[in-house]
C-alpha cells in the first residue's frame, strides 16, 4: 500500500488501481483492501501479528462497508458482528462474550434510502 496515492482515486504510478493492496505495519498488524478502478471495492481482512485473522468484510464503491463484518480475537472467539446492507448502513451490530454467547444487539434505522426513480419513494435498502 505504500506504493499507493491515496487521493479521491486510489492510483499507482498515476493509473487507477484495480487488484489487493497489502500493509504491514511496524507493529506486525497486516491489512488487505482491495480496488477496482482507483475505488475500495472488494475484500478487506486483518490479520494480528501472530498471523490470526482478526477482521474480516467487504466494501463496495461508494457506499463502503456492506454486508456483514466480523472481529476475532487471537484464539478466533467471534468478537463481534456488524450488518450493513446495501447502501452501507449500519443495521444490527451484535457483541459477543468469551463463550461466543451473544451478550449484545443494537439495531440502526438507515440513514441512506433507496429512491424509486418512478414513483419517488424512498425505502431501505437491501441486505446483502
């Protein structure tokens, strides 16, 4: 990812870029994103610096996070569970404890909606 300008495209040596980016940090923590056409568009993971993997969704241009995402620990308990649907609300976010027992929900309203281009409704967007 160094080799990346992050401007409002994503390019290498000026071409917007389509493929897996990889950063490793100092620390050993290592990111995966992934674009299509200067955009984050795909796959997005984490992994420790044990080599775990530790986060794990999908983004899609433009709206960002979609469908759902998942946080493990280092011994790959299920932290976490967030929702998003199409348009990159957030929806449910769903916490877990040690014993992968759901210990916490919320729910979101959408804060982008879908408009019929006939009719001018607006309703919530699909999940993914």
């Amino acid at each position: 990812m160094d080799e990346l300008d992050f401007e409002s495209r994503v390019t290498y040596q000026g071409v917007a870029y389509t493929g897996e980016a990889v950063l490793v940090e100092g620390s050993g923590r290592t990111e995966m994103r992934t674009f299509a056409e200067g955009a984050e568009d795909g796959p997005f993971l984490v992994w420790s610096p044990s080599g775990k993997l530790v986060t794990q969704g999908v983004t899609r241009d433009p709206y960002g996070p979609v469908g759902p995402w998942h946080e493990w620990d280092e011994e790959g308990r299920l932290l976490s569970e967030t929702i998003y649907d199409a348009l990159g609300n957030r929806i449910i976010f769903r916490g877990m404890d040690e014993a992968g027992n759901m210990v916490k929900e919320e729910v979101f309203p959408p804060e982008r909606l879908l408009r019929d281009p006939e009719t001018g409704e607006e309703r919530p967007a699909p999940w993914l």
